[in-house]
C-alpha cells in the first residue's frame, strides 16, 4: 500500500475540461449529486476545489454556497484548502470533488474541512479507483505525466477508513463507471447489463459520510423508576387468622 502522504508535486486540475472525458465524468457526478441535494439541510455549503465549484447545487436547499479555489473563474473565496479561512464548525455541507486525487498529504486535508464541519454535517468526496480500467491505464508511460491519470488515486475502501478514524459514518457508496468506452451506447449497455456485478472495479466513486460526535461520559438520563422502600422487621397481621 502506498502512503498517504508524498512530496511530489502534483498537477491540480481547475476545470472539467482538464481531465480526459471530464464532461462525462462531472455529469455522471452530476446525477447522484442531484439525488442527494434535496436530503441536504443547513445554512452554509462549502464546495472545494475548482471542480467541485463547477458542479450545480441549485436543488439544494443550504441557500448561502461558498466556491473555493486558487485559479477557477467561478471561486468566491480564494485559498489553500490545507488552511480554510474559516471558523470551527461552519459549514454543514462540504463537497470534495476529486480533490483526495490531487492533494500531496489528504489526511491532512480531511482534518483541516473536519475542523469546519459542524456535528451531524455531510461530507461528499468523489475520486477515481485505482482498481479499475482507468486506474490500470495510470501504469501506460504515455499516461503517468497527463491528467486524470497523473494523479494519485485511493480505492473507496481506504476512503472510507479514512472518514472512520475522523468519526464519519459512511451512509452511501456508490462504486460506478466499470466501462468507460468511447462509444456511449456499447458502454451504457455494458454498465446496465453487468455493471452491478462489478461495482468493486467501478472507475469513479461517490461517498457520502456524515460527521458523527459521542460524548466521552455517556449522558444518564434525567427520569428514574421510583423504588418501593418496605420497613423491615415488622410483622404484618392477616385479619381473621389467630397470631
């Protein structure tokens, strides 16, 4: 297993229009991210990274969205995301999209947005699979230095522990994408046909997790069942029987 954390310099894409079928891919993210904004409740949303900012969260009901990123048009707030600008506890929304595959220590990155996420908030990360048809392609040296390929890529489940160590619990996985062919039609056939069966070498992923908090002294509850006290040593006489 590789490490989580690198010190190679990494190329960020800003823009869909960066990576290879990138199109296809953000409206793939698109779709589930629909589904999941009605179910998205609170006052403040924060989408990280230029991707992420691209992406339409108009059927979420979180009215006031912060953008976030260095070079994206579309960004209010201009940043690093290893130090957000924001209080503790700030948003109950954060979306992350594809930014874990281009990010040189993610581990602190999730604690930096887990610092601005309140309790109970969704977090939303998106990636590639290393185990996958594109994460395969990666080892092609025609594609080691070109994105997506160019990234770093973690499979759902190392995501996933990583969200358990931080307290999330990981409430939707959706494993997809196991044949990304040129033709849509041979693709869309495939995926419907057998795609369900293979999901574990889905090319994309979609994780929804929620910030979860458990006090270190389990709270007692205020109500309690009153005890009967009885005198002791005392004869009780049955009338009508002789003592």
């Amino acid at each position: 297993m590789k490490p989580a954390r690198t010190s190679r310099r990494l190329e960020k894409p800003h823009s869909w229009h960066q990576l290879q079928k990138g199109q296809w891919v953000a409206q793939s993210i698109q779709a589930r991210l629909d589904e999941w904004c009605p179910r998205l409740f609170g006052y403040h949303m924060l989408k990280l990274g230029g991707l992420s900012c691209e992406l339409a969260s108009c059927m979420c009901n979180i009215q006031h969205q912060v953008h976030l990123d260095t070079e994206n048009v579309l960004r209010t707030v201009t940043a690093d995301p290893y130090e957000l600008p924001f209080l503790e506890k700030s948003f109950d929304v954060v979306l992350m999209t594809h930014l874990l595959d281009y990010c040189n220590d993610p581990h602190r990155l999730l604690r930096e947005v887990d610092r601005v996420m309140i309790d109970d908030g969704y977090l939303i990360v998106t990636g590639y699979n290393p185990i996958s048809l594109t994460g395969v392609s990666s080892l092609l040296p025609w594609n080691k230095h070109h994105l997506p390929w160019s990234g770093r890529m973690f499979t759902p489940n190392r995501i996933r522990d990583w969200l358990g160590l931080l307290n999330y619990q990981v409430i939707h996985t959706d494993c997809y994408a196991v044949f990304p062919h040129r033709i849509p039609l041979l693709g869309t056939w495939l995926e419907n046909s057998i795609g369900e069966r293979l999901q574990l070498f889905g090319s994309l992923y979609f994780i929804v997790a929620r910030k979860r908090t458990y006090p270190l002294k389990p709270i007692k509850p205020h109500w309690h069942l009153k005890r009967r006290f009885y005198p002791l040593g005392v004869n009780y006489k049955v009338y009508g029987e002789d003592s």
